[in-house]
C-alpha cells in the first residue's frame, strides 16, 4: 500500500448527538440488540447523526428496515427538531405502507421521547422500543450505517453548503446504498436486491 500511495479511509470517533436528559417518558429496550427479522416491515432503527457545512451543521434522520438493511426514511434540516424525525418516519411509512405492530427502535433523545412523535407512532399502532442510555450498540446496524455513508461518501469534502451536502446524501442513499451496496448481513447483495428475493 505504501509502495503504491495507498491508505486506507477510518471511521471517525462516535459522537453522540441526541440530548437523552429529560423528563419525558421513555420506552423498554426489548430489542436487546436482536437485529434478525423474518420479513420486511417488523423491525426498523431510527438515529439522527450529523454532516458540517461551511453554512453550519446540516442534520439527517434515518429510518432502516432491519429486514436487508434498506433505508426506508430520512430526512434533512438545519436543525434537530422532533419535525425532523417525524419527518423521516413519515416518508418510510409512504414508501412501505408498514402496519401496525411494526417496532420502531430508537435512542432515548428528546426528539424521540416528544409527545408529537409518540403519537405518531401510536396513530400508526407501532410500538416504540429504546435504546439503554448512552449505548450506541442497541442501535449498532443505524450507527454502522452512518459510519459507511460518512466514511464512503461525506469526511474527504468540504461542503459549502447545506444543499451541497444534501446532494452527496441522496446520490449515496438512493443511488449507491440502497441499490448497489453490497452487505455480508445479506449474502452480499445490496438491500433491494435482498428484499426482492
């Protein structure tokens, strides 16, 4: 590699990005870091993870399909709104039509715990699961995830501005990850192959 100018891309430091300090009601972790489904639409992972920009930080939420690791929901803003992840749940629910019984894990963050979120999922008949506080591995398949997007696609640039960001983001979701990204949880086949069969 060193003969060749090659080096390999590394995964930056986990950072967490959610306030998990309130008082609002929180949900049981009964997922307890089983990520195996039969069957599309009966386990998703939600998360929020950040991309900076020279206009400031932009952030994204993420809905996964534990089912072939498809991204089913995300969305973007420039602020970490419960909005935001509504916003996204909103989306994977159009684009699969997912009934009620359906699990929805995510961390323990404000946005997630909101009363406007919970209702939503509860308008749905999903039922809301949680990570415990302050461990990234009771969502490792959303935070390996953003892992690759960031390492694959978004640290060697230098966006000058949130929709410039935005861009890198669909073309790596929508073009490459979901379509043509292969994964070993899969038989390395990309998610809507997976799906598909």
């Amino acid at each position: 590699m060193r003969k060749h100018g090659i080096r390999s891309k590394v995964v930056k430091k986990y950072k967490a990005t959610m306030n998990s300090k309130h008082d609002l009601p929180v949900a049981e972790n009964l997922i307890r870091q089983d990520f195996t489904t039969n069957k599309p639409n009966e386990k998703w992972l939600s998360d929020i993870t950040y991309i900076p920009t020279a206009e400031g930080w932009l952030y994204l939420a993420g809905v996964m399909d534990l089912y072939g690791r498809k991204l089913v929901g995300w969305a973007m803003d420039s602020r970490m709104k419960t909005e935001l992840i509504a916003n996204a749940l909103k989306q994977a629910i159009g684009r699969t039509g997912a009934l009620a019984g359906l699990i929805v894990h995510s961390g323990r963050g404000v946005q997630y715990a909101s009363k406007e979120y919970q209702q939503l999922l509860k308008k749905h008949g999903f039922v809301c699961r949680m990570s415990r506080k302050g461990n990234c591995y009771d969502n490792s398949p959303m935070e390996s995830f953003w892992g690759k997007l960031k390492m694959e696609r978004l640290n060697e640039r230098n966006f000058k501005s949130r929709s410039e960001a935005k861009k890198a983001v669909y073309e790596y979701i929508e073009l490459f990850y979901n379509r043509r990204r292969t994964h070993s949880s899969n038989g390395y086949v990309a998610p809507f192959q997976y799906e598909n069969r």
